[in-house]
C-alpha cells in the first residue's frame, strides 16, 4: 500500500486516539451535518493504519461524528502510513495551527507518552513548532491533584495558574490555592497575586488570616458574614433567657438586598477594620495592591 491512499472504511473499523486533544463539540457536529447534506464530504477523513483491518482516527474526528450521526456505515478516508509519535504530533501540530483550543491536560498527557517513547522536550518543541518551555510547564500539570486537573480541562482553571501551583510541594495549599483562583468564584486570583500567596504556605497563615483572606477575595462572603455575626446575636439572647433582640430577625430578613447594595462599603469597612487591628501578613499585600 502507499503511503497515501483513499479507502472506503466501515465505521466500526475505526477508533479514536488514546489522547484526545480538545473534546468533541456537539455545535460543531451539527454544523458540519448539514454541510454534508448539502454539499456532501469535502474533505476526507485522515485515518492511519494500527492493525490489519483497523485504523485510527488522525484528522477528521467531528467530520466522523457528523457522519455516524446522519447514519452512514462507512466513510471515505484517506489512508497513511504514520507511527504512533508521527500521529500524535501531526494532530498537535494541525490543532495549533488552526489555533484550537487544546486541553492542556490532554496535551500534557501526550507529551509524556512521547517522553515515555524515548522523545526529548526539545524534539516534542521542535515537530510541533513550540518552545521547551510550554513542554516542560504542561507536564508538571500532571502533579497536580484529579481534581485540580479537571478544573484546568473545564476551563474554570489556566494552566498558567496551574503551573504555578504545580512548584508547591504540599497537597492542601495547593487545593486551597486552586479554589482561590478558580473563576468560576468571585474576584479570583490573578497570576500575580497567586505567586505572592505562593511564597508564603497556607498553613504558616492562622485561622483569621485565612478568614481574612477569604473576606478579602469577595464582597457578597462580607455581606454573608455580617448577616450570620447578627443572625448569631439575635440567637445567643434568645438562649440567654434575654427574649428576641427587639426587631432583630426581622430587619435581617429585610435588609439582605440593601446590604448588596452597598456592598463597595462594606468591602471598605471590613478592610479597613481587618488593616486597624493588626499588619496584613506579607502573602496579602497583593491584596492591598490590587494584584497586577
């Protein structure tokens, strides 16, 4: 066979790869569902040869989906000859060159079977077209925790943060750390600010700094503390055998929507009081700089 050949291929003969670089997109499939209707398959499917009779997808993978789901039982590809290293970076290379986005933990993943394969982080840089750099910091993600690593692949989490929390030795801080700078919270922590807490561990802060800290990153948890430091008061009489602070639970139930109106103020409050009583450690001056 040549090194390049068309085939019509039945779909149950072809796989996926073992690492997929950036997940299906469902949107996307439908699209190219009805541009084959229309127009048919402009393109072919790159496919390469893993066994006799078997074959794995190089290029082409929504293209194949969008087939499947219109009910062909066989597609047109175009046949190569590819090592296991030769595929898995042809398909990087083609991703980011279309600038797709790539999952950095599925990238990582393939240069660490490429390393596990007898490839150098120089090499991976130089076929794929990127610096040593990216290769090096993408496989440290893989120290990460399970938990970290997928906040990284749904996005709520960089991997430029997730390189900086990769340095930390101690699981905790980084899982706290992670949380502070997810963004899918409120004011998460930004590169900068990540690196300045990163000098300092977690644990080497007290109880109210960490509380402090947690203040400091969002308003509307200042708002929540206040209502609950009220809500404690109004209960703590009631025990007391002193009776319901007069007008108390009521004025807590009504005031939430005015105390978030006014949370800037309250931001400001709850700084100031927090800056009064004691120096803020050296790991929040970030804080008071507003970040980068």
């Amino acid at each position: 066979m040549s090194s390049t050949e068309l085939q019509e291929i039945p779909f149950d003969a072809i796989q996926l790869p073992e690492v997929l670089l950036r997940p299906i997109d469902p949107a996307k499939v439908t699209e190219l569902m009805n541009s084959i209707r229309a127009q048919g398959l402009l393109q072919p499917i790159e496919v390469r040869p893993i066994a006799a009779g078997r074959f794995e997808v190089v290029f082409g993978l929504h293209r194949l989906r969008a087939l499947e789901r219109l009910g062909r039982k066989s597609v047109k590809c175009q046949v190569r000859e590819l090592s296991d290293n030769q595929a898995s970076l042809a398909r990087l290379a083609e991703n980011l060159a279309r600038n797709q986005r790539v999952d950095a933990i599925s990238e990582a993943k393939l240069f660490r079977q490429l390393l596990n394969e007898g490839m150098k982080e120089q090499g991976i840089a130089d076929a794929v077209g990127i610096s040593q750099q990216r290769v090096s910091s993408r496989i440290s993600l893989l120290r990460l925790e399970p938990e970290i690593q997928a906040m990284i692949t749904s996005e709520l989490l960089s991997p430029e943060h997730g390189y900086e929390l990769s340095k930390l030795e101690n699981a905790k801080t980084r899982s706290i750390l992670a949380e502070l700078s997810c963004k899918d919270g409120q004011g998460p922590l930004t590169l900068m600010q990540l690196r300045e807490m990163a000098k300092q561990t977690i644990e080497d802060l007290s109880k109210d700094e960490r509380v402090e800290l947690i203040l400091m990153r969002d308003p509307m948890e200042r708002i929540k503390r206040l209502e609950r430091v009220l809500s404690n008061i109004d209960t703590a009489a009631k025990e007391a055998g002193i009776g319901e602070v007069e007008g108390l639970s009521d004025w807590i139930s009504k005031t939430h929507a005015t105390l978030e109106a006014h949370k800037d103020e309250i931001d400001f409050l709850f700084h100031r009081i927090g800056s009064n009583l004691r120096p803020a450690p050296a790991a929040l001056k970030a804080f008071d700089n507003g970040g980068e």
